[in-house]
C-alpha cells in the first residue's frame, strides 16, 4: 500500500512538471513534513526502514540534487521531491530512483526525436517540456517516476 502511495504522489509530481515545468510546494514540502511527521512519531519511514535510514537517504537525496541545482540543470521543486523521497523511503531507494532516473533520461534523449512524432498531438501538447530539442533543462520528475517504478520493480516491492 505504502508503494502504492508513493506511486500515486510521484506521478501527480512527474504530470505537473512535464505540463507546466513546476512542481508544487503543496506536493513536495507537504509530503515532505508529512514524511518527518511519521518518521518522528513512529521512529520508522513510510515504507518501514529505520528512522535513521530516512534520515540519511534525505541527505543523500540533497547530496545528488543540490549540485544540479547549483549548476542550474536541476528546479528547486526535484531536490524538494526528492529529499521527500529520502524521508518516506531510505538510501537503496533513492539511489535506485536517481540511477533508474538518469537511465530513463538518456534514453529519451536517444529515442525521443525519433518517438515524438508518433506520439498523439493531444498527448504532446500535454507533455509539451518534454519536446526533444525544446530545451537543456528538460523536467526531471517524470524520469524520476520511471526511476521508481524501476526501483520497485528490481526490490520487489
């Protein structure tokens, strides 16, 4: 169920950023403080690791995202996203969303030119910053939900 969840609040995160190239605080600093919340009252994370797992996957989290954002090829809302993730989940899954996700992201650099035009006009115009060529700094959450779904997938959960 936990899994579930965590699926549900990603794709809302990876659909607002591929539409609109923002993510909402409500959807990350509210997750985010609700993470802290059940982490300090139960002493675990939302999926069951140890408090202390949650802990130091958020700081891993803002290890990998800060110096994107510093360079600006990442948005503040990916490093709130995912320092979110880091405290619902623990290191093996931030890791494994982070690999899964530069994984997926390289691979729609390689394929997109060649997908997109075959993709409905009714779904480009939707997932239009997803546009191969349209910019450097492509959103970053809906590689971020392959990476999940990945993680999940390889952990069994």
């Amino acid at each position: 169920m936990q899994s579930f969840v965590l699926l549900i609040w990603l794709t809302l995160c990876a659909a607002q950023d591929a539409q609109q190239r923002h993510i909402a605080n409500r959807l990350t600093l509210g997750v985010g403080a609700l993470a802290l919340a059940y982490l300090l009252w139960s002493g675990t994370t939302w999926i069951g690791a140890p408090a202390t797992q949650g802990g130091w996957a958020a700081l891993l989290a803002m290890a990998f995202t800060l110096p994107g954002y510093a360079m600006r090829r990442l948005g503040g809302g990916d490093v709130k996203l995912m320092t979110a993730l880091g405290l619902a989940t623990d290191g093996r899954h931030v890791l494994g969303v982070f690999i899964g996700a530069g994984l997926a992201s390289v691979c729609w650099i390689l394929l997109a030119p060649r997908v997109w035009l075959h993709i409905s006009q009714g779904l480009r115009s939707r997932l239009c910053y997803l546009e191969p060529g349209l910019s450097r700094k492509q959103p970053f959450a809906p590689f971020l939900l392959v990476g999940l779904v990945l993680t999940f997938a390889w952990l069994g959960m």
